[in-house]
C-alpha cells in the first residue's frame, strides 16, 4: 500500500497501482487513471464504470466481464472497443476498484 | 415432522446428507435429496479417461450407494424453487415442500453458449473432457490422431478444477511422447487469464512447466466464437488460433432452475454468505459446493472443507442459534505433471499457494508445488478415498481449515 499523488490529492494505491480506497475516487481521477492507460473516456466509458462502481457498492467484488455484460447491458464486444485488450484490468483499474480475481 | 431437501446428489450434495443425518434427529427431521439420474460420476476421473488411464466404468457407480439409511432418494428432475412458498416443483409434478433448502446442483459445461462451438466439428474435431461422453469420445480420437496443432482451451473462468486443463495439457504431451508422435504435434494452451494460472507463485510454477514442454501459452484470450470451417478460435479482439483438434473447457453454468427461480447470479450460481454459504436472500436456504458463488476453486476440496463447517453450523441454525464456524476458502488440488508425478496447491481465500510440505510440516508426505512421486500416487489413491472416506461423510484426516504450517515464502521470488 503505497501513497500516489493525483490531480494534486493523495491517494492509496497497490503496487499494481490500483486505487485501493473506495472513496477516494470520483470523475476527474477517473478521467487521469484512463489518460494513464491511453484512454479519452467518453459518456459510454462513464456508463460502464459507474455501473462497476455501484455494482461493487452492492457485492463487495469487482464485476467479471459477463457480469458486466448481463447485468450492465454492454455487451462483450463494446468492453474490448472501450477498453482494448484487458478489459476486465482496465475498467476495475480506471473505476478505482480492486482488480478482478479470476475465481481461483 | 421438518423437512431438510438436498437438490443434486453429487459430491456435495451426497457429503452434506451423511454428515447431517447423525446430526439431526429422525424423529423431528425427514431428509430428503432429489437428483435427475441414478448414477453418480467420480468427476476427478474424467481426465484419465482420454489416455486410456482409468475406463469409464471405474469412475461410476449407483448413487443410492452412498444415500444412508434414513434419506430419501428422489429422482426427479426440478422444475423451480418457490422460496416464498417453501416448495420445490419437479418437472414430473411432483412437489416436494421443504423447511431447510441445500442446493447443490453443480455447475454443468455448456458449449452451446459459444456460438460455432457445437456446430458441425463437435466431438470430430472439438472435444470437451468435463462429462463422460466427451472424454470418452476424445479418448477415441487421441488414440488414432496422427499430429498437428492440439490447443487446449479454457472459455471461461471460473470453471470446476482450474488446474484440470493444465493437467490436461501436461498429460498430452507424455501421452504424445509415448505415442512417438510429440515431434508432429504443436502444442498450444490458450486461457483468458494474464498467466498459466491466477495465484502468482502458482502461475510462475505452472508456466515454467508449460515451457519446459513446450507448450505455448496464449493468454489474455477472451473467445467470441469457434469458426468450425476455419478450425479457428476467434477472440472478441479480433485474435485467432487455428487447430486441428480442440480440446476445450466450456463456459461453466449453474442449474437452470436456479435461473428459473430468481436464486442465481450471472452464471445462474446462488449468492451466499462465504463463510457460512447461506443464501443473501433466504435464512432458510443454502448452497453447497460448486452451486455457490463462492471466490475459490470450483473443487470436491472446497466442498468436502466447507461442508465440514456447515454440518456443524447447520444444526445451531435450526435451532435458531447463531452460526460460529466460519468457512475460510480452503482448496487442495493435486496437479499431474505426466510421467508419474505430481503437484499439490493448498490455499483460502486469502492466502496463495505456497510451497512446502503437506499435511505434516516438513515430513509431508505430499510435497506443495513441486512434482513428485508420492503426489501423484496420491492423487490416485484419492479416488478410493472418495467413495470410501469423502462421500459416506467421514472424516479425511485433513484439517478443514488452511494452515500456513510447513509452507515457505522464501521462494516467492524464483
């Protein structure tokens, strides 16, 4: 767990650079996170993630890509256009939420 | 008189009515366990059968041979669950009302839920080894194969025995060698995780094992269909991987009815509590074994270990007292390396597979993530103690819960 300064505050964060405090996030982080990963978020991003966002409010996970998928209503394909080649990775990491465990 | 019903008589389903038919008196409580067929499959067989190691006869037997005395075998297969109404409708019209709900209907492969999957190339050149049939019918096509790309594939996690398609592709390859043929075949494990495996140390263990094979790993590979006439794997980035044979791990899904019912979640698994594995919705419904949506290995391990606790747990709760043992997500797995050895990973939710020895610090016998001998005539002894020791409910000599005794993290670092 080390300290990250962004847009001016500091924030927690795990060696991954994962946000590990749920409160600490809101849209202007979010708009920094994805510029970190190449990312311009657009208002289909912002759907997916506050979707990711509540749906972790309620669960207490990070959502899988087919959660994401049947229960947010974007489909699978939008997920990899929206954020290329690691999806699941890049939403849970620009949402400020924990990467998602593949259930092992 | 109470009602306590079991819905599948599986490996968790079978474990919970022996653990709990001593535990509750029959004089206050019928017990009563519904399943769709009669015989029951020792699943951790499956993977022997494709190399001709175990027959098919060897890994099933009746499952009225492992229901006790004093519990009704239904059979039957279950249209819904009406939670409100403390009733369980099967599709032959029977209703079966309950005061104590168990699910524990597993997870079922489903490859008609990849589009191209069960098209005109099933079980020619696509195979699955997660049922009988499919194993049996890969068994048919290995035994006469000539060589070309094999890919061993994994749609989806999380899926029963994670470590099962490594197995798989660690067996392939002595299989391939004995067979004189490895030379003509290119051997290829495709998963959609970053890694051989999740757990990092684990993964590092397992993909250095792919290497010294030869095996090439694909990772990060989400699949959006199978080309059947391409004999190619599509991904939803637009990736592909040709193959000549198909050896591939389906989507895994809950029940149906438990869809039907309103009790599942995106993979039709019941939400619980992951230390006690009762409902989120319903105090008086459970969810035993893979039917769960637990954060672990989708294994007879975790199920035998959970179970343990919730026998113990179960009979406070009817009585209306708190439950105190607390699940921690213990899950052990042999892993065949092929030319007789084998690994074993211990862990939880929380801590990782580590090396070491097991049980017994230091003097094992079984060795944590390192291939031996003794492992893999474990591994296989396992299955008599399945149907001996596991599924009549007594006790393995193994601690329900992890204990970090005897394990090292020095060697998290290699």
């Amino acid at each position: 767990m080390t300290l990250a300064t962004m847009n001016g505050q500091d924030v927690h964060v795990d060696d991954e650079g994962f946000l590990t405090e749920y409160d600490e996030w809101d849209h202007e982080l979010a708009k920094t996170l994805a510029a970190n990963i190449g990312i311009e978020l657009t208002d289909a991003h912002m759907n997916v993630l506050e979707f990711l966002r509540a749906d972790y409010k309620e669960q207490g996970e990070t959502a899988t890509l087919r959660r994401v998928t049947t229960m947010g209503g974007t489909p699978t394909k939008e997920l990899f256009r929206l954020f290329p080649k690691k999806p699941a990775k890049k939403m849970a990491y620009i949402a400020g939420l924990p990467k998602p465990v593949g259930c092992v | 008189m109470k009602r306590m019903l079991v819905l599948g008589a599986g490996t968790a389903g079978t474990t919970v009515v022996n653990k709990l038919r001593p535990r509750l008196d029959k004089r206050e409580w019928d017990i009563t366990i519904v399943d769709q067929d009669a015989v029951h499959h020792y699943q951790p067989g499956y993977l022997f059968v494709p190399f001709g190691t175990y027959s098919p006869e060897e890994i099933v037997r009746p499952r009225e041979r492992f229901i006790p005395p004093g519990v009704e075998l239904v059979e039957g297969e279950i249209d819904v669950v009406k939670p409100d109404e403390r009733v369980v409708q099967l599709t032959n019209g029977t209703v079966l009302d309950y005061d104590q709900l168990v699910i524990a209907t597993g997870v079922t492969p489903r490859p008609d839920q990849t589009p191209g999957m069960v098209d005109e190339e099933w079980r020619r050149s696509i195979f699955d080894f997660y049922t009988l049939d499919g194993a049996v019918a890969l068994r048919d096509a290995l035994a006469t194969w000539n060589g070309g790309r094999l890919v061993v594939h994994i749609t989806e996690l999380p899926i029963k025995c994670p470590v099962a398609p490594l197995e798989f592709a660690f067996l392939a390859d002595a299989f391939l060698r004995e067979r004189g043929i490895r030379d003509r075949v290119e051997l290829v494990f495709v998963t959609p995780l970053d890694g051989a495996f999740t757990k990092p140390i684990a993964s590092a263990r397992l993909g250095g094992m792919l290497d010294e094979r030869g095996i090439v790993l694909e990772t990060d590979f989400m699949i959006e269909r199978v080309d059947p006439s391409a004999k190619t794997l599509v991904s939803y980035d637009e990736r592909e991987i040709p193959f000549d044979l198909l050896v591939t791990v389906p989507v895994n899904m809950g029940a149906e009815f438990v869809a039907r019912s309103g009790l599942g979640d995106e993979l039709n698994c019941v939400p619980v509590d992951k230390h006690t594995l009762l409902s989120t919705r319903y105090d008086n419904i459970f969810a035993v074994g893979d039917a769960a949506d637990l954060p672990i290995s989708k294994a007879g391990s975790t199920a035998h270990f959970s179970i343990e606790l919730f026998a113990e747990n179960f009979v406070h709760h009817v009585k209306g007292e708190p439950m105190t043992a607390a699940f921690d997500g213990h899950a052990n797995c042999f892993v065949e390396a092929g030319d007789g050895k084998a690994l074993l990973l211990d862990f939880n939710y929380d801590t990782q597979p580590l090396p070491g020895k097991y049980p017994l610090p230091v003097v094992g016998p079984f060795s944590l993530l390192e291939a031996t001998t003794a492992n893999h005539w474990g591994k296989h002894a396992f299955k008599w103690a399945y149907w001996n020791v596991l599924l009549p409910g007594r006790r393995l000599p193994l601690p329900a819960l992890m204990t970090t005794a005897g394990k090292t993290r020095e060697e998290v670092s290699q």
